[in-house]
C-alpha cells in the first residue's frame, strides 16, 4: 500500500521571524526635545519637577495648643462596649458579662501623629494605536514639556491620574509585527493553513486501507484559527498596517501618609490602633507644613520633626509637593480588670469606636461547621 498518495498536503515551515518582532525597535520612535529619555512601554521614571521661577512659601509654624484634654470613659460605657463584643462572636457566651464584676479601670491613652503629604509625579512613554485617519501633529511646532502641560488635580490629599496625549507627537509609522502587512502567520498551524489530521495522525489512512473520511485521506485537516488562510488579523494595527504613535504622560496625585504611634505599657497591640480614630488634638494644613510646635510629649514632637523632614526630602525629588497636612490625635485605651467565677479577666476598650480586645476569653463554646 502506498501511503504517499496524491491529496497529500504539502508546506513549507515559516522562517524564524515568521512572526515578527514583540517589541517595536528603538528606531521606531522619533527624538523629540525634551522626552529624550522616554521608552516603549514605560521604565523611563518619573520626570523631576523644574525648580520653581517665583519663590517657594516657606513653612509657617502651627498654632500652639495649650489645652489637651485626656477624656475617660465611664464603667456603663465599657460594660456596653464589652456587651456588644460578645455578640458578635457566636462562641462566646454572655456571662462574663452578666456576672462579671469591674474591678479596675486603667486608662492607657496614646497619641498618633500623622503626616500626609499630597504629591503630584509625572511620567512618560511611547504608545501606539492602529492608524485610521487621526491627526498627525509631529513637528509643527515644539512639543509643551512635561511639566507644562495642564492637568486638572482632584481635591487634595485624594489619589488621582490621569492621562494626556502630548501635542505635537503624533506620527505614522509601518506597523513593526507584521512589517506593515496588516496580517501575521498563524501560530496554531504555523502559517501553513492546515494542520496534521488528528484522526489518521496524518497517514490518510484509519485501518489497512480504509481512507481517513476526516481528512479525505489528505493527511492533513484546515485549521480552524485561521480558517485555512495561515494568517490572521495582525493584533497590533488591527489591519490597518500603520500604527499612530505618540507620547503619553500620565500625571499621578498621591496622598504620602505615615503615621507615629506613641507606645504604651497597656498591653494592647498597636496593630489594634490602625483601625480605629481618635479625638483630634491639632490639624495644621499647608502647602509646607512647620513641625509641630509646643506639644507636651517630647517623643511626638521628635516623630513630627523627623517626618516632616524626611517627607519634604524624599518627595521633592521626584515630584511636586501641593499640599501637607498634619494632625495629632489622642487615641482612648481603658484596660478593664473584672473578676468573674472568682478569677480576675481583662478587656481593652480603645477608640473612639469603643473597640474592644478580649485575648483569652473565659467563656468560649467549641463551633463546628459540618
């Protein structure tokens, strides 16, 4: 039996740049004055903010605080409290709280200073789009900087970008995957149009000499992703064979926040304090901010000193400062010591939330989920 019959589909294995380049080459681009270190893609980093041409305000300090009240809380409000936390769990039963009876309160209140510094960077990158009839601007007259270009911030200390064509930069090019064809090989059948029967593994033949019906004995089947063509729509310039590409700058507003947490010897883990407020204290909001002056804790005034330092610093760098904003906040901690069943419990009520934290509760259920 001779397999090698007439039917039999023939092809030729495309080349090794069948496919075209993943990435557009770096001649691709034009040299535009000013953005000469933007890349494809991104990775060129942000773009340092021009020295101001009209003087830059000087921080101004902010107003002193002479009267810190410490609030406390009272017994019916931590009973509350600690009523409401047993609820919540469906393995606590409730009579610690019904039995129990306060026998301390110990108040361990802690202050938070935290910083925000409202930031706006700027970065660009080539990009590109099929080309069907967008206007063309490049070279008819120079291109803003990129720190010239308007963009609109949101309110301050909200995150925020936004994206902006730049003028001026918009140019035609051969589209670089499938060198301006505007179709690139199939991968799945390797440009051939068809591929391997997968019945007859490409014989022609099932049993002895029972001709393949699938393949028609062709050995071979079309490929259903290109439909037998070998080509398909170029994915980049949609078949348009131009590209449009230009310079994007993409403007990012982001609110820089740090907080300092004042230690305390409650036993309360500060991690606990990240998720409630407190009463604040003071707020001072500028466009430089002065650290904060005339506080009685000398560790906060420290904390405030070295933030703000470090904030005004590092941010500068590689962005613009617009706003900064400081606050001091007390943050209420009670340690409650209740005796319940002749043996002596605590409970922590902190925030101005009223949460509490019972680590080793006396009364708990085993729960199971079946």
């Amino acid at each position: 039996m001779d397999h090698n019959m007439e039917g039999q589909a023939m092809f030729a294995p495309p080349t090794t740049d069948a496919f075209g380049p993943s990435a557009p080459p770096a001649n691709m681009f034009d040299s535009v004055p000013g953005y000469e270190g933007t890349v494809a893609g991104g990775g060129g980093g942000f773009l340092p903010p021009p020295m101001p041409s009209f003087p830059v305000p000087q921080p101004e300090p902010g107003p002193s605080q002479p009267h810190w009240n410490i609030p406390s809380i009272t017994e019916e409000t931590a009973r509350d409290a600690f009523a409401l936390f047993v609820s919540s769990k469906c393995c606590y039963s409730s009579a610690p709280v019904k039995d129990g009876m306060i026998t301390n309160m110990e108040a361990f209140n802690t202050y938070r200073y935290r910083l925000e510094t409202f930031t706006e960077s700027r970065s660009t990158e080539w990009s590109q789009e099929p080309y069907h009839g967008q206007p063309v601007d490049a070279y008819s007259q120079p291109s803003p900087g990129p720190w010239d270009i308007p963009a609109k911030p949101p309110a301050f200390f909200q995150d925020g970008k936004q994206v902006i064509k730049v003028p001026y930069t918009s140019s035609i090019k051969s589209c670089h995957v499938c060198v301006g064809m505007g179709r690139t090989p199939c991968k799945d059948c390797a440009g051939a149009g068809n591929k391997v029967c997968w019945v007859c593994n490409g014989s022609g033949y099932r049993h002895g000499d029972d001709r393949c019906s699938h393949c028609s004995g062709r050995g071979r089947e079309n490929c259903t992703h290109c439909h037998g063509q070998g080509s398909k729509e170029c994915g980049t310039c949609h078949g348009k064979r131009q590209l449009l590409v230009y310079i994007n700058l993409t403007v990012k507003w982001t609110n820089n926040k740090e907080d300092y947490v004042l230690e305390q010897s409650s036993g309360l883990q500060l991690a606990n304090l990240s998720k409630v407020s407190g009463k604040e204290l003071f707020r001072d909001s500028q466009y430089m901010v002065y650290p904060v002056m005339g506080f009685p804790d000398p560790a906060v005034v420290q904390a405030a000193e070295r933030l703000v330092h470090d904030h005004q610093g590092r941010y500068s760098q590689t962005s613009r400062i617009l706003q900064q904003r400081q606050t001091i906040e007390l943050i209420p901690i009670t340690k409650v010591t209740y005796k319940w069943k002749g043996n002596s419990h605590i409970y922590f009520v902190y925030g101005n939330e009223f949460k509490v934290s019972a680590d080793n509760y006396p009364a708990t259920c085993c729960c199971s989920v079946m």
